[in-house]
C-alpha cells in the first residue's frame, strides 16, 4: 500500500489495472489489487481463519462498536471498523484450526466516561435486568445513557440498544424474543453522555445461558 500526495496520478480513483486507488480521511492510497496462483500457506490459512473468526464476531455488533469506537478514531487514518479488528484480534485465543474470541477481553466501546458502580446482570422471567448504583456525588452523569449489546454466538446475531436507560434509572430490562431463547448469551454495556461527546469503555456483564420461562416450569 502506498500514499500519493494528489499531484501524482492526477485525479486517479478507483480501480486501473493492477492497482486501487482511494481517499482515507484526506490520504490518497494506492493499493495493489490481484490474485496469487500459488497455493496458500499453513500461516495464511490460519491468519485467514482469524480474520473469518474476527467477522463473524463482528458482524451482528456493528452498531455498537461504530458508535463505541467513533470517538477513539476521529482525527486518525483508522475507522471503527478497523479498530474493532484490532481489539478482537488481541481477545483472540488457541492455535488453529482452533482459535476463538475470549470474550471477556473483547473491546467494543473506548472512551474516559466512568462507567458505574456495582453492574449486575440477571435473568429472569425471560427477561434480562441489569442494575448499578446510582451515584450521588455527580448529578450531571445521571442524563448518560446506557448502550447495551446481547450477543448470541450460536445465531450469529446480536440485540443491541444504543439509547437506553439514563444512568440515574440504575437499572435497564430487556424481554427476549422467543428465538433468542434457549441460546448462549454474551452481554455488554457502555454509557454515552446526553451529548455523545463522551463515552465509556465497555463492560463484559457475563455469559449465560437463556431458557424459556413456561419451559422452565415444564409447559410446553
């Protein structure tokens, strides 16, 4: 990949030939664009299959991480996209073709906002409740609100709340549909002040399992 200042390659964009030109936040890139006949090697292959990993984990929580990540980026080359990658790749675990996400090290919100105290998840009824404690000694933080992610690794797919509860509710409820029961959960939480200049780094909450509440009780 090579940078070009705009006095070379005069107006150049897009795709001629070998090579894919672009604008990045104000740089102009060139990059190198073609295919290998050889086959891959044992190194590429695995590096591959990370990527495929880290994609997989990162598709359904786009919504989350491009607001999470937003702020860390700005006035950087980087997009959040490309930050997510990077923080999923160091929660990378295992050799392959055995590699997963620890997903108590995942990354998907970075900022200097406090988060809460005392975060709690439950779940109940075939509902989630997560509390905090509600703190007395800065008001103004009361009008931050919540960013949630319910991630289910099985599915593929995730639930995600960008504006929920302000942190002076000191607690957030989320019902489940019913094809997102029975299923491994993995939830995460940040807070974005009123004004969205300001956010917290996200918090892992926990892995669980949900079930059906009728079904727990032995109907049907």
């Amino acid at each position: 990949m090579g940078k070009f200042d705009g006095k070379n390659f005069m107006g150049f964009s897009g795709k001629v030939g070998g090579l894919v030109a672009y604008n990045l936040k104000g740089q102009h890139i060139v990059r190198q664009v073609g295919y290998s006949v050889k086959p891959p090697s044992k190194l590429q292959i695995a590096q591959r299959h990370k990527l495929t990993v880290i994609s997989d984990f990162l598709k359904p929580l786009k919504g989350f991480f491009n607001t999470g990540l937003n702020l860390m980026v700005q006035d950087t080359t980087k997009n959040a996209y490309n930050q997510a990658v990077s923080y999923a790749n160091l929660a990378l675990e295992g050799q392959y073709p055995d590699i997963s996400i620890n997903y108590t090290k995942v990354i998907l919100s970075q900022g200097y906002l406090k988060n809460p105290e005392n975060l709690q998840l439950s779940f109940q009824r075939n509902t989630i409740e997560i509390t905090w404690t509600k703190s007395n000694n800065d008001v103004n933080r009361n009008l931050d609100r919540a960013m949630l992610a319910f991630y289910f690794p099985d599915l593929g797919r995730a639930i995600i709340a960008l504006t929920g509860p302000e942190r002076g509710d000191g607690r957030v409820t989320q019902s489940l549909p019913t094809d997102f029961l029975n299923k491994r959960m993995i939830v995460y939480i940040a807070f974005q002040s009123d004004d969205k200049k300001e956010i917290s780094q996200s918090v892992y909450l926990g892995d669980l399992f949900t079930y059906r509440f009728d079904l727990a009780l032995g109907g049907r």
